[in-house]
C-alpha cells in the first residue's frame, strides 16, 4: 500500500492510493474550501478509504472502467458511505456489485465545490473506458501509461485505444500531468513524443496486448 499527496493547491487537493493485489491506483480529490470530496476508482481497501475520506464529504465515485481491480472494494465502501456511483453506460456490467445511479457521457462535468472534472470517454481498454480531466491534471485510469496505452484484448480494440488516445488524450496541452490506473505519473509532452516514434515505424496489422511505444 502506498499513499501520497499528488496536488495540494489552493483550490484542489488530490491523494493517490495504491492498494490490493493488483496495485491498482485510487485517487481522493478535495475542495480544501467546502471539503466536498470525490473517489475515482475504488479498488480493496474500503477501511483505508473510509479513514482518508474523513474529515470529507464525499459526493460520488467515479469509475474510469468496469475491471475488477478498479471496483473490488465498492460493496464495502457502500456498506459504509451510501454514495451514488457514476460509469459509462458502456461499462454498465452485469458483475458491478449494483447498478450504478450516474451514467457519465463524454464531455460531462461533475462539480466537487469549485473542482470541475471533465469526462473523457476512452474507449479501447474497455468499451466505456474514461479518463477525467482536472485541470492540469489527468485520471487516466488505465487508458494511457508512461510509455504506452492500456492493455488490449483484440487488434480492433488496439485501433480503438489508439484513436481515443490521439483524438482525444492528445488534444490536451503538453504540460497535463497524468495520473494512470497503475504505476507511475506521466505528461502528455513526453507520451506524444514516444508515440510519434511509434506511429513511424510499420507494425502489424494485428497488434494488441501490452503495447510499448519505444520498443514494439
């Protein structure tokens, strides 16, 4: 499990936690003014949730896909924070643990105190994969990595991830900050350069799985 504060400004504070087996990145955004909070992503770990959600008041979870490792511990927050909890209607599954009350569209804005965070449908990873735009930073969930997209299971849903990473990811200025599902921050910049080096060299036509942009 580790813990730490990604942004503390004026107007935003946002903790990332990785927790469960898988290391799955969870992010706790604040208004530091009104204390209203948001959760994205709620992998195992409810109990450490709930401890650093207190002093907050937690409006609504945000789902960025419908992985197991993105939601495990949603049942066991409920059980404690009866908030309603927003996804894609895409990645509205049968084996999410209840019916979501929010389904996010592409370009909604949910407010947190004076936080916007806009919706950004990503589909590729999943069919309603979603990153969030805060501002300068990115909850990318596990759309893009330093050094590649997320992980894809056929080459059409590789071409997927590719064009919401370009037609949409890339569309935001270099200096955004991005903040995946798992492992380490990121910032447009510098994925832009590696997939440009990517994108000029040939590649089969059946590409997918773990893709890297440097090496494959």
């Amino acid at each position: 499990m580790n813990i730490d504060i990604i942004a503390d400004e004026e107007n935003i504070r946002i903790q990332r936690l990785e927790l469960g087996a898988w290391a799955t990145n969870c992010y706790i955004v604040v208004d530091p003014k009104t204390k209203e909070s948001i959760l994205v992503d709620v992998p195992p770990g409810a109990r450490t949730l709930v401890k650093e959600l207190r002093g907050t008041d937690l409006q609504c979870v945000l789902l960025t896909h419908s992985h197991i490792d993105h939601y495990a511990g949603l049942k066991a927050l409920r059980d404690r924070l009866a908030v309603p909890v927003a996804v894609h209607p895409a990645d509205n599954q049968p084996w999410l643990p209840f019916p979501p009350e929010i389904m996010l569209k592409d370009g909604d804005v949910i407010k947190v105190g004076s936080i916007k965070i806009e919706t950004v449908f990503t589909p590729g990873h999943t069919p309603g994969s979603v990153c969030f735009r805060l501002g300068d930073y990115l909850l990318a969930g596990d759309t893009i990595f330093p050094g590649g997209p997320g992980r894809t299971i056929s080459p059409p849903a590789f071409s997927q991830i590719v064009k919401s990473i370009t037609e949409k990811v890339f569309l935001l200025p270099d200096a955004i900050k991005v903040f995946p599902g798992h492992g380490a921050a990121t910032t447009l910049g510098k994925e832009k350069q590696q997939f440009a080096a990517f994108s000029s060299r040939p590649h089969p036509p059946n590409l997918r799985g773990d893709v890297v942009w440097l090496t494959t």
